[in-house]
C-alpha cells in the first residue's frame, strides 16, 4: 500500500504525463486490450460469478454451479487459449475451441494422491457447456470494457443441447423400483435408496433432496418449503406417498439430526448416492436415466393427468411459476391434491404404499 509521500509523488509523475500529452484513460484502455484469456478467467472468478438471467440476475451463483463454471474454464480453455488476447479473439477461435474439446483435446486423467484422481472428459456435450461459460465470460468482459465484442454469439457452434426431454414410462419406474427394492434387501445404505424414492415422488432437485433438512419439512401442511433453491425460495406439496415415506424417516431420527439424510461421518448431508444411483440403473436397464429425469417424468405425468399449468409450476417450483409462490397459501391445498393424484401411480410403480394407504398410515 502506497504511504501519502508515495501517492503524492505517483499522482504527480501522471499530471507531469497528462501535461506531456500522455493519457491515463488510454493507457488503461491499452492495458485491457492487452489483456489475456487466462488473465480474463481470473477476473471472472474474481468479479463476475452472477447469474446472468432470469429472476436471480445479478445475484451471485451458487457455490457448486461456480465451481462447476471455473472447472471447465481452466480445464479446456485455459490450455487452449489461455495465453491469447482477449480482443484479438474471433468466432473461428471460438469454432476450434469447440470442435478441439469435442474431439477430447483437453481430456485428461490423472491420479493426484494415493485417494484422488483427476478425470476430464471432453465431447460435444462438454463442448457446448465450455462455449456457453466463456460467453458469459466475454459479456462480463463487455461490461468491462475490456473487450468490444462477443466473438462466441456469433460463433457457428451449438450453444444449447436440443436434447429430448427424457420421461420414464410406468413400466420403467417400476423396474427402477424393483431395482431400489433388491438393492435395499441387499444391504445398500437405506440412505441413498430412500433419497432416490423422494426423487421420483417429489420432483425435486438432485441436492434439494440429498441436503434436506428437518426444519424444510412441514408435516402440517404437507410440504417442503425450501429457503434457497436454484429459482429462490420455494414452496413445494407433498403427496400422501412422499409424507408417509419421510414420517417413517422422522421416526427414526436421531434428536439431534439436521439433515433427513446425515452424512456416515462428519456433519454434513450423505453423499452416496452417486455410486447407488449407478447400480441401480444399471439393474433396471435404464441407461442415461438421471435423477433430473425422475423430476422430468413426475411433471409429465402431471400434464398427462390433465393437472394445469399453474399446478405443475407449483409441484416443480419453476422460475417460471413465479406467481404461484406469491399466493401460495391459496393454491396450497389444490396443489397438494394435484400432488397426490400425480404421485400415487408413482409411488405404486416404485412398490411403495398408494396415496390412500399412505393416508391410512397418517391417520
């Protein structure tokens, strides 16, 4: 940090400069043109990790989602274009980048320590998430004055996946849950089996579920209410099935617990999932099946139903449902119907108790 003596002398070796001709503005100007790709990412990391659209704009991304951002900046583009200018960037550079990760350029695996392991993966799917994430990373160096264009939004590559949205069928689930059900009599942590059954009879997000905590669980009102989520705070109903399933795991609470599904050790949520997610698709012949197509398949079996929209953006918490979030309290108990017509099917294909039995439970 520059003493007062110090500064004094900088500010008048500048105005000895301004009164030479020089100019500081343009200087500084220089200096970002100069500015390279690598050097960008840092300042991104630094200064631009925000949503960029949607009702969340402007506020800062979630941990997991930045990470996830930064890991693919430094893992593909920095070693491909890391030591380029950031103005002298144009759409072809962008075009080579992306057929360059697709064909697995930046792909690596390597081993760190004796318990971690470093795996990249390249492909057009990666391809299209890296484009995307660095032209977030040129529209925040636009606002910056860094650069005066956007070299990826011209760019002839893909920048969304066009994938069809992937909906199980009832005899799917139902070989999901007869797979959940071998696994369990196995011996497989009930943990990671009972989060993949609030999956499917909630619609929930993969973490909204995996890091659940008691204090999200209304059993009064039968519903989750969920203080941050991926579209802000979220109220979500619950069917018969899915209450009769986290009573049973309330029961058997530890007092002290503060997740539905601790972590083995330490004080965190459980983390298994993954690997029984894996073998359990496996054994059902479900492959690509992830748990977002659980949340995919309980909003198209609302649809199916004929449940309207408004109900559907109420069960799934959507961003574009807002409104149903401002007057909750009166689409409650409507939607908490909708939810158990549309889990009840659900839950008698995963093997679980129907919404009237469940109901029979709770009584």
């Amino acid at each position: 940090m520059l003493g007062a003596s110090d500064a004094r002398k900088a500010a008048e070796k500048a105005l000895a400069g301004v009164r030479l001709g020089h100019d500081p503005a343009g200087d500084l100007a220089a200096k970002r043109r100069e500015m390279k790709i690598a050097d960008l990412i840092d300042l991104y990391e630094e200064e631009g990790l925000v949503v960029q659209r949607g009702i969340r704009q402007g506020a800062p991304m979630k941990p997991l989602t930045a990470q996830y951002t930064m890991s693919r900046l430094r893992t593909h583009v920095v070693p491909l274009l890391g030591n380029r200018r950031a103005s002298e960037l144009v759409e072809g550079d962008i075009e080579r980048l992306a057929k360059d990760i697709a064909k697995g350029k930046t792909a690596k695996d390597e081993r760190l320590g004796p318990r971690k392991r470093v795996i990249v993966r390249g492909g057009e799917g990666a391809a299209r998430k890296v484009v995307r994430d660095l032209s977030a990373v040129f529209s925040f160096a636009m606002r910056r004055r860094i650069v005066a264009t956007n070299p990826v939004a011209a760019a002839s590559v893909r920048k969304t996946d066009g994938k069809r949205v992937r909906f199980l069928s009832m005899e799917e689930i139902e070989r999901l849950g007869g797979a959940l059900d071998e696994l369990e009599a196995e011996g497989i942590n009930p943990k990671a089996i009972n989060i993949a059954r609030l999956w499917a009879l909630s619609g929930c997000r993969r973490d909204e579920i995996a890091g659940l905590e008691w204090t999200a669980v209304d059993f009064e009102r039968g519903a989750l209410v969920l203080a941050d989520t991926k579209t802000g705070r979220s109220i979500r109903p619950l069917g018969a099935p899915a209450l009769a399933l986290l009573t049973a795991l309330n029961a058997k609470a530890g007092v002290d617990d503060k997740f539905v599904f601790p972590a083995e050790r330490g004080d965190g949520f459980y983390q298994g999932t993954k690997r029984v997610w894996q073998v359990a698709v496996r054994r059902a012949e479900l492959p690509n099946v992830t748990p977002h197509t659980l949340r995919h398949t309980l909003g198209g079996a609302a649809a199916s139903a004929g449940e309207a929209m408004l109900m559907i953006g109420s069960l799934l918490g959507h961003a574009n449902a807002r409104s149903t979030q401002i007057y909750a309290h009166v689409a409650h108990d409507p939607a908490r119907l909708a939810a158990d017509r549309v889990t009840a099917p659900i839950a008698e294909a995963l093997g679980r108790k129907s919404a009237q039995k469940a109901e029979n439970a709770l009584a």
